[in-house]
C-alpha cells in the first residue's frame, strides 16, 4: 500500500497535471515509509531472544552426558546473550545439541587416553556465538583427539565412496570434510549417544536450510571447531 503512493504521485502529475497534489502524495509517502520502517524494526526487535535459551541445554546435557561416558568435561559458554530471531534460535537447539553430542563421544578421550598424551583428566569444551554484520556464528570447539585424515581416507575406501587413488589425493582438509557426506561415520561401534541416525550431514542440512554455512577445523591430538554461520533473521 505504501509503495502505490509514488505510483499515484506520478499519475496526478502526468496524466492530471496536478504537481500540487503529487507533491502532497509524495510527502505523505515519505511519512508512511518512517512508520513502515519503525514498525518492521519493532516487530524484529520483539522477536530477538538470547542464544542463552539453547546454551541452558548444552550444559545440562554435558553434565549429563559426563556422568555416562566417565568423561569429565567442562563446557565454557561465551556470547550467551547474543540475540537472534525465535525462528533461528529453536532450529540451532538441535544441530548444537548434536556437536556437543559428537565431541563427548568422539571427541574426548578416556581419561586414560587423555592421560597418555599429556592432557588434562577434565576435557574442555566451549560454545562461542557473536554477531558478525547481519550473521550470527557459533563455534563449538573440543580439545579430543580431533579428526585423523588418513582414518577418513581408509574407511571411505571401505564404504566403497572412492578408490585408493582418489583417497590418498585429497588434502586433510577435504578428508575431514567427509565427515559431512550421509551416512558417513568412521566409528567401529554406533553408540546411543552420538550415533542415532543422525549424523553430521544432518547438522550441515540443518543449517544450510537456515541459508547457513558449516565450516570445520580440525587438528589431531589438539581437537576439533565446528563454526555455525546463519542470518540473524529467516
């Protein structure tokens, strides 16, 4: 409805000759888009929650999740009250949960592990979201066992996805990104933690529907980060 008033500012001044009347429709216009544009910022603004909604049920699953695998972990929360629509905020709980899944389970070393190379008893988990123009990112980082490339090339040979040639030329890079292919998993035994049918393509579906990007860093021995891209607002 605003943007008809131009239209017909047109109309009086071309085809009535009345460039007093299209003046007035012309500023009538100018008020209309102000409290257009007021408005649309205010229904934003009465949709933004905290990220502290989902964060609340990462840490209780982490306590959780502790206790049952006899992996002491503590998860450090930063960016807690970063804002984002309710929209974005319930469909990241999901995928969030899953990497927090996934790095108690197959991230973190047994504590014996953990002792043999030198680390910690306690393994060290941290969700970090901040505001980037107009994205949100999350990054959920662990200090495990990180992802080993050449275990990625082997079982994808195994699954039958590429030959030995094809494996051995990508870089570690694109091995670890294989994580992300359906179905792909590199564990000898599906747990009932991280291992339900829904796997880390699953979380880069989720978020890809959000028009979000995932992105992962990932060095052996020292860990894993898995960063969440996705716009402020649907």
């Amino acid at each position: 409805a605003k943007n008809s008033l131009p239209y017909l500012a047109r109309r009086a001044e071309q085809s009535y000759a009345a460039p007093a009347l299209a003046r007035e429709l012309k500023e009538q216009y100018q008020v209309l888009h102000r409290i257009a544009e007021d408005l649309q910022a205010a229904v934003m603004q009465v949709r933004m929650v905290p990220l502290s909604v989902c964060f609340e049920r990462a840490g209780r699953l982490v306590r959780d999740l502790s206790r049952k695998l006899d992996k002491p972990a503590e998860l450090t929360q930063e960016g807690e009250d970063t804002e984002a629509d309710k929209s974005i905020v319930d469909r990241l709980g999901d995928p969030l949960l899953h990497l927090l899944r996934n790095s108690m389970d197959h991230g973190l070393e047994p504590i014996a592990a953990r002792a043999a190379a030198g680390k910690p008893r306690q393994g060290a988990l941290r969700l970090r979201a901040s505001r980037v123009e107009e994205q949100l990112v999350i990054e959920m980082s662990d200090d495990g066992q990180g992802i080993d490339p050449a275990r990625i090339r082997r079982s994808a040979v195994a699954k039958g996805l590429m030959d030995e040639a094809q494996a051995q030329a990508l870089s570690a890079e694109q091995a670890q990104a294989l994580i992300f292919a359906p179905g792909f998993s590199t564990a000898a035994v599906v747990s009932d933690v991280s291992g339900r049918g829904v796997g880390m393509d699953v979380v880069r579906r989720d978020i890809e529907a959000l028009g979000g990007t995932v992105t992962l860093r990932s060095q052996v021995g020292q860990g894993t980060t898995v960063t969440l891209a996705v716009p402020l607002t649907m």
